[in-house]
C-alpha cells in the first residue's frame, strides 16, 4: 500500500484540568462571589441570558482570587510551553476577572473574548446537568459544506462540547467561539472566568503623570 503522511495542521487546543483538594478554596470563592452579587444584585449584561455576570473583579481586593491564581499558576505556565511563548522577553498576565452564577434555565450565548489571548472557565459549584460549555470550530469555511460521515471524530466534528465538574479548569485560546447549555438542575452553577494576554518585559511603562518608568 502506498504510505499517504497524515499532517495534522492549525490545531486549536483546548485544555481541561481539575484542580487538586478545591473544598476549600471553593467555599471562600463562593462565598466571596455571593457577597459580590448582594453588592450589585444587577450586574451587567454580555454572554449571559437570565443569569448573573459581575463587574470585573479587582484581584487585589480579594484574598480568594489571589489564592487561586497562585494555585492556577502551574496550569496557566503549561499553556505557554504548549504554545511556545517567548518568555525571555515576554511575560504574560491576567487581564480580566469576573465571576458568573447561572440559576435554573439560565445559559450562556455563542461569543468570544476578544483582544485577549487565552480565556479560561473555573467551576467552583458544578451541579449535575447544569450547563456544559461547547467549543465550535473556528473555520468559517467548514459551515458552507459538510459530507455525511459514519462517526465523528477529531478530523469532522464542527463542535465539542466539555462535561466538567466541579473544580474543573478548561483554558482555550480566546478567539475560539464558546456557549454554554442551559442550567437544568435546581441549584446555582457558579464559575470564575479570566482572560490572559502578553506584554513587553523591556518597554518603559508611562505613568499617570507621563513620565516614564522603568
């Protein structure tokens, strides 16, 4: 038979995880984004339909966050060795945080987390059928003709969709279009999202009077 080479080319990644012993850190991180939503009941709108999406949160004011973004650290420098990230003269950082409570019925629609390079989803409380998260392929070509295949796999399949659980971490690049099913349980389902892009370890930062720093 004559060798055919099989190239798999412009893969796009996505990495699933589950945080070791999380019963702590999760009940503080509970805690902490219930006393957000007494504080601001309303939120604000984006991705979300009949849930609630908080403001951004300030990672300084926050013990829990910082407590998890240390605990995240190993997964986040994973993603960059994956990825192949100039760290000597790059660095990477958290550029937004919010937390998102998804009641009976409530759901996510299809978006994506622009100017930002990879985006991530923590399930602090994941209840049984309360809501996977469903990737789509990010090659609009591929929605113009499809053929008829016996079985999906990774060469045809136009969605994959992740089953978490409860302290799961699922990291992707933030370009990659997501949604996420309605809540059919009777419980709250709780994550906490961030993004993360790069920036220049040698350019001079300008502060808020114009000088530059170094």
């Amino acid at each position: 038979m004559q060798k055919i080479d099989l190239l798999k080319k412009f893969c796009t990644p996505i990495w699933v995880t589950h945080l070791e012993e999380p019963e702590e850190l999760n009940q503080e991180l509970l805690t902490y984004v219930y006393r957000l939503r007494k504080k601001d009941p309303k939120g604000i709108k984006k991705s979300n339909m009949l849930g609630w999406h908080s403001q951004d949160i300030d990672l300084q004011a926050s013990k829990p966050h910082l407590k998890f973004f240390n605990k995240v650290a190993p997964c986040l420098e994973r993603v960059t060795a994956d990825l192949n990230w100039n760290r000597q003269e790059y660095g990477y950082k958290i550029t937004s945080t919010w937390a998102i409570i998804n009641p009976k019925y409530a759901c996510n629609q299809s978006h994506i987390h622009g100017n930002n390079l990879i985006s991530a989803a923590y399930y602090v409380k994941f209840p049984k059928n309360s809501g996977n998260i469903t990737f789509v392929d990010p090659r609009p070509s591929t929605l113009f003709l499809n053929p008829r295949c016996q079985k999906t796999n990774s060469l045809n399949e136009q969605e994959v969709t992740v089953h978490p659980k409860t302290g799961a971490l699922v990291m992707f690049p933030s370009y990659l279009w997501h949604w996420v099913a309605p809540n059919l349980s009777d419980e709250d389902r709780v994550i906490l999202s961030f993004n993360v892009s790069q920036y220049p370890l040698q350019v001079p930062m300008i502060n808020l009077k114009g000088k530059i720093t170094t």
